[in-house]
C-alpha cells in the first residue's frame, strides 16, 4: 500500500480505537484488583483526575497514592468498576477522546459501608511512543448512594474479601 492510503489509515484509526478500549478496560483491571505499578503505566507523567468534582488531583504519582490509599488492602474497600458503551473519537494521529458508563460497586466491611455509583467518564487520550495513554480521567456522576452495612442484618460476605 502506498504511504497515506486511505485503507491503511481506517486500519490504523480501528487499530487505535481498540487499543484505546484496551487501555480502559485495563485501567479498570488495576483498580478492582490493586495492580498499582502497572496502572501507572497506563497515565502519563502529568495526567490528571476529576472523580465526581470530589477528588482532583494532578500527576500521575499524586493520582496513583489517592487510588492505592483509598482502595488499597489497607483501607479495607473492595470493589468492582464496569465500563461500557465507549466512544471514542480520534482528535488527531496521536490525540483522542472518550466518555464510557461507569457502574461502580464498593464495600468495606470494617467500615460497614457500601457505595454505589452510576457515572460517565470523560476521557483524554494521547498515544506515547506508539502506545496510548491516560492523559485525564474523570466522571460525573448520574448518581452515588450510599448504606450501612448493618442497616441490612441478613447480608453477609461469602468470598472472602
């Protein structure tokens, strides 16, 4: 294929599109099961978060001890994080953005609380050396409800946590 084929460049544009929803649903992985180092490596050095207007911060070391703090094995938080219904639009070569559905399920038994969230994403993507990165996440919520855990005596936890 001759150089700036539109062929290749629909691959190419496919290619990023799924290596984008690669990247999220990684990102994902990492929270629910606290794989800290290698979600770093999904943000770029100057990324930045905005989960729900509540928590800000800037840079992906600030990013990663808020997550790794407040869902580590320490904290006592367990959760789920589903994502879905993704798009994403190409900005440029190596620029893109994305909104995805956030379902989001936390407990901690210590603490005898669950949250639930119902949210959007909006995305900043910007590939790197021929991989793509995180460079701003965040969500705004379409809900975020919260219980006790002893408000519901019958619950108990069968897996262990």
């Amino acid at each position: 294929m001759a150089h700036g084929d539109p062929l290749e460049a629909r691959i190419q544009a496919l290619e990023d599109l799924e290596a984008i929803k690669q990247l999220k649903h990684a990102y994902f992985r990492c929270l629910d099961m606290r794989l800290w180092d290698e979600l770093r490596g999904y943000f770029t050095p100057d990324a930045s978060v905005d989960y729900g207007g509540q928590y800000r911060f800037e840079g992906a070391d600030t990013i990663l001890r808020f997550l790794s703090e407040s869902l580590g094995e320490k904290s006592g938080s367990h959760g789920i994080h589903m994502g879905g219904h993704p798009v994403i639009r190409l900005t440029g070569p190596t620029t893109a953005r994305g909104t995805w559905v956030l379902w989001n399920f936390l407990f901690n038994p210590g603490q005898q609380r669950n949250v639930r969230i119902g949210a959007y994403y909006d995305d900043q993507y910007v590939k790197v050396d021929g991989a793509w990165k995180i460079k701003h996440t965040g969500y705004t919520y379409l809900f975020r409800e919260e219980w006790s855990r002893a408000d519901t005596p019958s619950l108990r936890l069968l897996a262990p946590a």
